[in-house]
C-alpha cells in the first residue's frame, strides 16, 4: 500500500490484542473483533471484546436465531437445559437474564450441581464461584455476591473451569462431570489477561484437560466450559460459525458492542485533542 491508499488500509488494520492487564480488571470498551488460534492438535474460534450479556430465550433455537433482532455482534450456546420437552427453556440450575428475569432451579437437582461455576455478571466485572445450592438459588444469594452495590444482570451455572487464573485444571478438578475426558466439539467463554470477555467453540473434538492447555496458550485468564457436544454452537454477526447443524439450544452468552465513549472537541494550550471518560490526551 503506497501512502496514497492509506484512507483505504486504515478502517482494515488491526493493532493486536491489547496489552495485558496486572490489576486483573475488566475491559467491557473494546470492538469486537472474530479470529482464529490454529494449533497443532486443534484449531480455537474465538470472538473477543464488547459487553457480556446472556439471553435466556423463550424456546429452543439455532443461537443465530436468538440474537437476531438484537444487538449483539455474536453469541456462543450458554448453560445446560432440560431434555425433558422439546420445546422447554427449562435451565439446569438457578438462571438470571434481562430479558427473562430470574428462575431458580428445581430443587431436586441443584444439588448435583454443588461446586461447578456459578457466572455472576454486571455492567463492569464478571465472576466465577463455586455453585452453593444452599445460597445460590435465589435472585437475593446471587446479588448478596456482588460488589461496590453494582446489580448482577446475568447468571448462571456452567458445567466446569477449564482455566482459572491463568492456570489450565487438571484432570481432578472436574470431579464426576460426565464426558470431561471424552473428544468433544467444546464451548466456552472466559477472560483474557487484557480484561476483554471472550467466547468460542474448539474447530474439532477435544477432551476438557487438553481444551484447557490450549485457551490458555490462547491467553485466557479464566474460562468456564458451557454446554457442549451436540449443542456447541457459535455466531458472529448473523451467521453459524460451525460446519454442522447444532441442537437448539434456549440460552446463549452474548457480545454486545461497546457503549460508544463522550467526545468533545476542546483545545488544550493551542493543541487539539478529545476528551475520552474525564481524561484529555494532549497532542494524540
């Protein structure tokens, strides 16, 4: 590209992930962007940036069906649901959505789910504790979790860590999860060590240790594995990112594009600049 065709390379060029972040914070204010980790044994989809939401639907359906008609840039199958009806949304474990509010889990059953994360979300952080039956299965226990009186907007129970604090987990940690150590199509969703939140599936089968190695070679900070085999399924903007026809599926973690920041033209002794979130960059 000669200097003459820099209006054109411009709006294509990509600046790299951004740098790390040592106060293990959050970066909700992020483009979304889609690429592709190809390793030796397996290649990683994954979909990073934007705000994390979950859409709780009222059926099941294809995941680009669900965020159709919404704003969110790309989605990934979320939480285990119930096979007992074609047609039910039922959630395995205790769910919480803007769109659909809070629904706790049957009581006969959460108890299984003891110890597999819980995924807290609000506006500014995410959070992965241990599912506690006793505290977790109402909409007060999950709030009383936040922090610095922010609202949880989103929760729900994912089947296990595959990375927790930039540490892959071992073969143990997955206790009696069934199919852990089984060559599966994966899905799943976490945070960098920039702070961004990122979802994706594995391109091929792979075991739940080895998907673990892999995200964090991939730079995850931490991950949970959502539901998968048949159900994993992955969009980004309107179309299917897998090469076969998923089970329908009634949840879905979502990106949604970041909030667009404050920009006011000032002048700053003699030397244009904006102001970006209270803050002036002189001369930039």
């Amino acid at each position: 590209f000669g200097q003459s065709r820099t209006r054109e390379i411009v709006p294509q060029a990509w600046g790299g992930d951004p740098l790390p972040r040592r106060d293990g914070g959050f970066n909700f204010a992020t483009t979304i962007q889609k690429r592709e980790v190809e390793f030796p044994t397996n290649t990683l989809v994954l979909i990073s940036g934007g705000i994390p939401k979950t859409i709780h639907a009222d059926s099941r359906y294809q995941v680009e069906e669900i965020i159709a008609g919404t704003e969110a840039v790309a989605a990934v199958d979320g939480g285990f649901f119930s096979l007992k009806e074609l047609d039910s949304n039922q959630m395995i474990g205790p769910v919480l959505s803007e769109n659909g509010g809070f629904i706790p889990g049957y009581e006969g059953e959460i108890g299984k789910l003891e110890g597999r994360p819980l995924v807290i979300i609000t506006d500014q952080w995410v959070r992965y504790l241990p599912f506690d039956p006793a505290r977790h299965n109402t909409l007060e226990g999950i709030a009383a979790e936040a922090r610095n009186d922010l609202k949880v907007t989103d929760a729900f129970v994912a089947a296990a860590w595959l990375v927790k604090d930039g540490q892959p987990q071992s073969r143990e940690s997955f206790g009696t999860l069934y199919g852990f150590d089984a060559l599966r199509h994966r899905a799943f969703w976490g945070i960098n060590q920039a702070g961004q939140p990122v979802i994706g599936v594995s391109r091929d089968p792979i075991d739940s240790m080895a998907l673990g190695e892999l995200l964090v070679q991939a730079g995850f900070r931490d991950a949970v594995m959502l539901d998968s085999g048949a159900s994993t399924s992955l969009a980004y903007q309107g179309q299917s990112q897998v090469h076969y026809t998923p089970r329908p599926v009634p949840h879905v973690v979502a990106l949604f594009p970041p909030t667009e920041p404050d920009i006011v033209p000032i002048s700053h002794v003699g030397i244009p600049c904006v102001i970006f979130a209270d803050s002036c960059a002189a001369g930039s």
